[in-house]
C-alpha cells in the first residue's frame, strides 16, 4: 500500500532550490463551538438518579397484582440462586434432587413470567382471548404438572 501524500505541505520545485522558502499562509483554526445545551434545561444524569426515576414509575404505574407476582418471581431468582450456591459449597450428592429442586425453581419462573405477561395491562391487545382467570387457570395446572415432575424425578 502506498503511503499517503499530505496535502496541507507545497511541494518545492527542485529549480528553486536556492531561492528561499517562502512561507506557507495558513489559517487559524476556529475554535470549537460549546457543547449542545440539553433540551429541557436538564443537566446529565447520574446512574443513582436514573434509579430512583424508573423506581418511582415502577411505584407509580405498576398494578398491585403485577408488582405481586414481580415480588414472586424475585424470591424465585433468590431461591435458585440459593440452591446453586449450595451445590457449589456443600457438594452436590443427590444430584437429582439439586436438579429437581433447581428445575422447579426455574420453571415456576418461566410460568409466573408467563403468567405475568398474559395478564398485563399493556397486553390486552396481544391476548384478547384469554381472560385473567383462564390465564390464572392454565397456571395453577402448569404449576401442579411441573411439581408433579420434579417430585418424581427426586425418587
């Protein structure tokens, strides 16, 4: 790859040689224009403020049933992590009931976070069929199908 010529340099013709340099004219550069001020008078926000906001929508435009399975679901996360920690330190010698146990945490997630999105508010139009008692319904069933599985599998 050939080098790159500059441009901002005059070449000198070799019969000028000794003739003296005359100087190149240059321009000043303008100086940088100041930063954009933010559209509503606000400055940036910290990672703490940005926090607080999304909590206090959360507080504010979330249903109590939602936050309730929110709730739910954390204790879930918690739970599983519970159960993997002491798999880790303790040791993992029935290893199928590790395995139930963290099946059952895992899929009771995937079902309430089933059930949670069938029952939203901002969902209604994805789900027009499904009642909040039918999705309700289908959860308790799915529920009791998969503790029936993983209580078998512990033997």
């Amino acid at each position: 790859m050939a080098p790159k010529q500059r441009t901002t340099a005059r070449a000198v013709p070799a019969s000028s040689s000794a003739s003296p340099a005359t100087p190149i004219p240059t321009t000043p550069t303008p100086a940088p224009s100041p930063a954009p001020k933010p559209s509503r008078g606000e400055g940036p926000q910290t990672l703490d403020t940005m926090i607080r906001n999304v909590a206090a929508h959360y507080t504010k435009t979330t249903p109590a049933r939602t936050k309730l399975l929110d709730a739910f679901m954390a204790f879930l996360v918690a739970v599983g992590a519970l159960q993997f920690v002491y798999c880790v330190v303790a040791g993992n010698y029935p290893f199928n009931a590790f395995l139930s146990g963290f099946s059952a945490t895992v899929g009771q997630f995937v079902l309430t976070a089933s059930l949670r999105i069938q029952t939203a508010e901002g969902n209604k139009g994805d789900f027009p069929a499904v009642s909040q008692e039918r999705a309700f319904a289908d959860y308790v069933v799915c529920s009791l199908i998969l503790h029936f599985f993983c209580v078998n599998f512990i033997n």
